[in-house]
C-alpha cells in the first residue's frame, strides 16, 4: 500500500507541473510586446528541446532495451504515421493541438514506466519523476498558449490542466500494478509515443520558434535539450 501511495503521490506531483505552467502562461506579466513574444518563441522551443530530449534520451532508449530493433523501427514508425493522421484530422475541424498531444505522449508513457520500475529502483523513479517534472512545466505553457488560441476561456484550459494532473497518478498505478512483468509493452508505448513527438516537434512545434529578424529563440531548443542531457547522466 505504501508504495501504491507513493508513487501516486510523485506521478500526480509531476502533472501539477503541467498546471503550473499553464499559470505562467495566464499570468505572463504584460509589458513591451516584442519582449513578450520573443519569451513566448524561447518557451516554444526550450519545450520542443526538452520534447527531443526525452525521445532520445528516455523513450527510445528504454524501448529498445524491451524489443528487437526491428521491431522497435515499426513501432517508432508507426507512432509518427499514426500522430501524422491524428494531426490531419485536427486540422480538417479547424485547427491543431500539436503542443497539447505532444505533452500528453510525453507524460503519460513516462508515468507508467515510472510505476513500472518503482519497486525495482525507487532512486532511478524518483529521478525520472524529477525529469518528467521539468519537461512539463514549459510543456503546460505552451499548451495553455495553443489552447487559447483557440475559442477556449482560460479558466476552462487551467480547468483541464488540473484535470490532466490526475492522469499521472492512473498511468503510474497502470504500470506499477499491470506492467511491471510487461517491459515490452511499456517499450512498445515508448516508442510509438517516441515516434509520435518527433512528427510533431518538426510538423508543427518548431516552425513557431523563428522570429524575423530574431536569432535567440532557437537557443532555447539547445536549454531544453541540455535538460535532457542532465537527465540522462542522472538516470545513468
């Protein structure tokens, strides 16, 4: 019972940094406009950083360590055909929410392995915990900007984010109570969520970095990837 609180308790910890920073967003301080929007593209890319980071460095790694490589490039393919056809539909009802799915194939995966491996490595949890948590702080700021872009009030998207919080939890008691003897299966979902996210970092999160006539807002894909780094010597 005490690890079942337990890592409900980090998984839903780890989703309130998706709420968090939606809060950003909602209360960017006002201010010159060109500073505003340049924070804005610097946050885009630093969360499209950490997005590439957590491919690279989590979810394909781990699923290759569960299932051939064969089988591993199908999977990764079939994730970015899959989101591709995802992303496609979207647009076709009038607009797309790459910010928002990519948040979500990031977290939910990670928080099952993160159940999933607890009770073999709390030290190796606690530290995946930690990236996750840093991953989806830019990435709830960026999705509350993608949303309300949209017809959707502000108070309905925080409404969301802390809906979505409680997702952590579910997906973590998943894989600790179903998964922890089905490392393929939690492997096959980090890939076809691996394949997923890269579609969509290069269809339609990287394109709203650049800034005419600004050249500092694609460092911050270098930060969030540099986040990933740090994470992976962490884990190691």
């Amino acid at each position: 019972m005490s690890d079942l609180f337990t890592i409900a308790s980090i998984c839903w910890g780890t989703g309130l940094t998706i709420l968090l920073g939606a809060l950003l967003a909602r209360f960017l301080p006002s201010g010159r406009k060109e500073i505003i929007q340049e924070t804005i593209h610097i946050t885009i890319a630093f969360g499209g950083g950490v997005l590439i980071a957590a491919v690279a460095f989590a979810l394909v790694p781990m699923g290759l360590q569960a299932l051939p490589l064969w089988l591993a490039i199908l999977l990764f393919f079939a994730g970015s055909v899959l989101f591709m056809w995802v992303d496609v539909r979207l647009s076709c009802c009038g607009g797309s929410k790459a910010q928002f799915m990519a948040m979500l194939l990031d977290f939910l995966p990670e928080a099952i392995s993160l159940g999933a491996v607890f009770p073999y490595n709390p030290r190796l949890g606690l530290l995946l915990a930690l990236f996750i948590g840093a991953q989806n702080l830019p990435e709830g700021f960026n999705a509350y900007r993608e949303l309300i872009a949209g017809d959707t009030s502000p108070r309905r998207v925080l409404a969301m984010m802390f809906a979505l919080s409680f997702l952590g939890p579910l997906a973590g008691l998943l894989g600790y109570l179903f998964l922890q003897s089905a490392q393929g299966v939690v492997g096959a979902l980090m890939l076809v969520a691996g394949g997923g996210i890269v579609y969509l970092v290069f269809q339609d999160i990287a394109p709203l970095v650049k800034m005419k006539r600004h050249w500092t807002p694609a460092l911050g894909a270098s930060l969030g990837f540099i986040v990933g780094m740090v994470g992976e010597k962490l884990l190691a």
